[in-house]
C-alpha cells in the first residue's frame, strides 16, 4: 500500500498587496482562473504608514478564500506572478 500524505488544513484567507488596482485584478484573475483559490476581494486603495507618517496610495489588498485548494500551491503561484 502507498504511504498517505497528512492533510494540510486550508487557511481562512490569504492576504497580498499590490501597486495599484490593476495589478490587484490581473492578480486576481489569474489565480482564481487557475483554481489555485476559490475568490478574490480587492480592497484599496489603503493607508499606511512609511517614513513616521500615515499616507494613501494606490496600493491595494488582495484578498484570496481558498476553498478546497491546499494551502502551498496558491502561495507559490503568488510569489510567481510578481
């Protein structure tokens, strides 16, 4: 009999940021075309903090819901995609 791999529970969500929206929805689009996640949020702009002061810009979050998908793959396709 072949050895069973232990299951790896799927996050919640997965957190990322981009430089504006549209990096966020090319982003989005790839990786939920892909089935490597199950949706995408794009949320921004948002604030932050650089240098001591609050500012905005048009970096926005990206939000991914797994579903099914194992938690490595959609990371690895990710840190590609940039």
């Amino acid at each position: 009999m072949g050895r069973r791999r232990p299951s790896v529970p799927a996050p919640a969500r997965w957190l990322s940021h981009t430089e504006n929206r549209e990096a966020a929805v090319k982003l989005a689009q790839s990786v939920v075309s892909t089935r490597l996640a199950a949706g995408a949020q794009i949320v921004g702009p948002v604030g932050f903090w650089h240098q001591g002061e609050f500012d905005s810009g048009e970096e926005c979050q990206l939000v991914l819901r797994p579903g099914s998908v194992p938690a490595p793959r959609p990371q690895r396709a990710v840190r590609d995609e940039t």
